[in-house]
C-alpha cells in the first residue's frame, strides 16, 4: 500500500473522506526526474564500485563474474518491476542491469571456449532480456546489444554479409506486424526499435563496419558469398513494398503495382554496391507506411550516416564510391519522377514540374 493509500484510508475510518481514492494525473515534472535520474546513475555508479572493490575476486574469477551479474540483472528486474513509477529506483535500477549484463558478458567471453559461440550465447541471453524484463528502455538497449552481438558471431563464424540481411527481414516482419501486436505492443515495439537500431548501427556506422571488418581480416574463412549478402537487403526491400501492396489490396499485377515493384527493384540493384541505402530506404518506407514519425528519422538518419560512412571506407577508390553514390541517387530521382507521372496524374495533386 502507497503511502497516498494509506492516508486515504486513515481518512475513510475517520468518516472525513468517503468512495475511492480520486486518482492523481500530476506528474513530476521534467527537470526533477531528470535530477533524480542522474542520482539513481551515480548511486548505481558508487555501488557497482563498492562491489568491485569488496569483491575484488569478480575480476579474477569469470564464473564469480557471472554469477554476480546475474545476481544484479535479477535484483534491477525486480525492482523496476516493484517500482516503475520511481525515477531514481527505475535509473538506478538500469545502471546495476547493465552492469551485471556486462559483468555477464565478461564472465562467458572467458568461460566458453571461442568469441563465436560466446556471442551467440550473448545474443540469446540479451534476447531474453528483452522479452522478459518488463521496462520499455531496458528492453529497447537488450534488443539492441542481442542485434549486435548476433552481427559479431555471424562475423567470427564466417558470414559477415549475412548479418545486414538477416536483421533487416527481422526488421521488416517485426514493423510489417506493428497493427497486430494489439496487447502485445508494449513488449514487441520496443524490441522492434532495438533490433532497427542494431541495425543501422552495423550497417550504418562507420565504426562498426570498420570494427567488424577487423574481425573478418582475422582470418575466419567466409562460407557466405558477398554478392549474396549485397543482395538480401534490396530483395528485403522489395518483399516490403510488395507486402505493402497487399496491405491495401493493390493487385500484384495491376499496372500501378507493377510500377512500384519495379521501381523498388530498380533502388534495390541501383544500391548493390552501398547495400546500406537499401536498408535506409526500406526503414523510412515502412515508417512512412505505419505513419511512424521516429521511424522515419531513424530511416534518414541511416541514410545520411551509412553515405558518410561509405564514402570515407578506403576498400575502394573515391571514384568508384563516387559512381555507386551518383546511380543511386540517380536511380533515385528517376523513381520519384516515374511514380509522379504515373500515379499523381490527378490536377489536384499533380507534383509540380512533374
């Protein structure tokens, strides 16, 4: 019993006050939580180090390690769910997760034999974070980290080009489902932003490519053939746009469908080269779909930082980057003006210079 409750209930004894207890709408307002978030961080902060320094053992003994991360993931998913109306328990509680989850990762990085099946067993473990923790950032962080460490052991066991296509079909399901989560959304949407920010984060950051390409240079022999890994994010894209026009009931074979599919092909082979526009595109296409505003920018976003970092990568000449960004953007364009002349042919709502 809250102590608003309990007050209530000495009230009602008393004959002062009678019904229920009227609810309260306040909210804290912005700046205190942010003051009592950075509070619950730094208390988080202190604690781990006083666990570091009086059990100094942890760092020496992996086993120890994950036995105390796993004690400290249990103790922060308790509370969060106990209290997540509390600002600085919630944040508090979040740091301690994530430095268990830490702890967690050291601990079987050296236990398991092999950094590929660790990061497997990382993945799956940050997963079920994600579907069991019942907190709509640590849920979001966990699919992110799972999205990740699934890039990394894909990598180290030799199919680094099937990591960018695998997460983005993941993607795709998941946002294509939005509509029919129902009483699910609060669980599946966060995971679905977590594992779309994995995403753009191994496809579109320079250090992450360059970070993975390390671990491919490592010597692991790739069984994944590139051109293949090139390819399944524009066939991704594409099996977005068609399942879009199924979403409403546009005939695959009608004329305006048939356009759209080719057009969408067209991006897709256009971005062979630089898979990363496909995947930027097919991000702002379904939030644009959903009608989901974060979605798109985080669609764009990719699109400008996966540009960036392509273009400063030295595994080819400027030149030829140049000519792979000039047919894209190129290809582009040309699409724009296709779709406006054949689906915009209303007065009303012709683009002008269409």
């Amino acid at each position: 019993m809250t102590r608003e409750a309990a007050v209530w209930q000495t009230l009602a004894e008393a004959g002062i006050v009678s019904g229920e207890m009227p609810r309260s709408d306040a909210r804290t307002a912005w700046y205190v939580r942010a003051l009592l978030g950075f509070g619950g961080w730094l208390a988080a902060g202190f604690l781990v180090a006083f666990t570091f320094a009086a059990f100094a053992f942890v760092v020496a003994s992996p086993a120890a390690a994950v036995v105390l991360g796993l004690g400290m993931i249990a103790g922060a998913a308790k509370a969060l769910s106990a209290h997540p109306g509390s600002p600085f328990i919630v944040q508090m509680a979040l740091a301690s997760s994530f430095a268990g989850q830490a702890l967690f990762i050291y601990g079987i990085a050296e236990i398991i034999d092999g950094l590929q099946a660790a990061a497997f067993v990382v993945a799956m473990f940050e997963a079920t974070l994600a579907v069991f923790v019942r907190h709509t950032v640590h849920r979001l962080c966990c699919a992110t980290a799972a999205g990740i460490a699934l890039a990394i052991a894909l990598t180290l066991s030799g199919a680094h080009f099937l990591s960018v296509g695998l997460l983005a079909a993941i993607v795709a399901t998941a946002w294509l489902n939005e509509f029919g989560w129902a009483t699910s959304a609060s669980t599946v949407r966060p995971i679905a932003y977590g594992v779309t920010l994995a995403l753009v984060l191994v496809q579109g950051t320079w250090f992450a490519q360059e970070g993975l390409r390390l671990l491919v240079r490592s010597g692991t022999p790739e069984w994944f053939p590139r051109w293949l890994g090139s390819a399944l994010p524009a066939i991704v894209l594409v099996a977005v746009a068609v399942r879009l026009l199924q979403r409403w009931q546009r005939p695959l074979g009608d004329r305006d469908a048939m356009v759209t599919i080719g057009v969408t092909a067209a991006i897709g082979a256009a971005s062979f080269a630089a898979p990363g526009v496909a995947v930027a595109m097919m991000v702002v296409l379904l939030g644009f779909a959903n009608g989901n505003r974060i979605l798109m920018a985080i669609g764009v976003t990719a699109l400008l930082s996966y540009v960036s970092a392509y273009y400063y990568q030295l595994e080819t000449t400027l030149l030829a980057k140049s000519v792979a960004l000039s047919v894209t953007g190129a290809t582009l364009l040309l699409a724009r003006w296709t779709l406006a002349r054949w689906f915009l042919t209303d007065p009303e709502v012709e683009v002008s210079g269409a």
